[in-house]
C-alpha cells in the first residue's frame, strides 16, 4: 500500500465505521494520467449508492481539512463487486466456503497463481483446497493479492 493511501486509510476507516461500513481496501493509482483514491466500502446485506455518498460526503471534507496527499486526484468510492479482494486475517476466515484466487510474491508448490476453495487461516497460513481436492497451506505473509473468484 502507499505512502498517501496509508494516510487515507486512517482517516477514512473511523469515518465508515461511524457510517456502520467496512472499510474494505484504499489505493491510490496512476491511471491514464490521471491519480485516483479508491476506496471500497461493504456492509451486511450490501452497500447502497447511498451509502457511498455519504461517506464519499464526509470523507472529502476531512481530506480538504487535512490535505495528506499532494497531488490532484479523482476519489471514488464504491463497493467491492462480486470478486472483493481479501486484505485482512479475518476476510479469510469469513470466506471461508468460497471460491478464492490467490496471487503470489514467490512460487509455491510451483505456482504464483492458485484457485480453489478457500477452507479458512489457522496460525497465518490460508487454507485453500485447490482444484485436485489437496489442502494448500499458503503463507499468509507470500499473499500479494486475494480476491473472491466467481469466474476463471
């Protein structure tokens, strides 16, 4: 994560909360020339439009206030679609049941890439029955990124 999307981060995880949302990922890219703050937010039962403009609402104020990120940027704020990335120790027990695609740093067991079904963590290891019914146990510190995977 980012210098300026660490900032971010502790800014806007009080401010959802307060809002009864998640904070579920904040990233700040370059994208076609343009910077982009990217926050993604869920909640039981889903997030709504409303949702999203009212901590998009307060959230800008309080970035005008403090102004922790230098450059011009256009600041999203939506829901984490139907392949929600996994960030946290705890998203991989919640999830626990569905299908995940795991990408990472190094390879393991000769791949950087695993899909299967995502079995829980025990002790920071992710446990995940891949496609020929074998329990992975996969560093959860080897995870550069993890999303729910409903297509291949």
């Amino acid at each position: 994560m980012s210098k300026a999307a660490e900032r971010v981060l502790l800014l806007a995880e009080p401010l959802a909360e307060s809002l009864g949302l998640e904070l579920v990922d904040v990233e700040y890219v370059k994208e076609g020339g343009s910077y982009i703050l990217r926050i993604l937010v869920d909640k039981e039962g889903g997030v709504t439009h409303k949702d999203c403009e009212a901590l998009s609402g307060i959230l800008g104020d309080e970035l005008d206030r403090v102004d922790p990120i230098e450059e011009s940027y256009l600041m999203e704020v939506s829901s984490p679609g139907i392949e929600r990335p996994l960030k946290k120790e705890g998203d991989f027990i919640r999830f626990a049941g569905n299908r995940v695609q795991i990408k990472l740093f190094s390879p393991f067991d000769g791949k950087k890439s695993i899909i299967g079904t995502l079995q829980g963590l025990e002790e920071k290891l992710i446990l995940i029955e891949d496609e020929k019914s074998c329990l992975l146990r996969i560093p959860f510190a080897q995870v550069a990124k993890a999303n729910l995977s409903y297509f291949d």
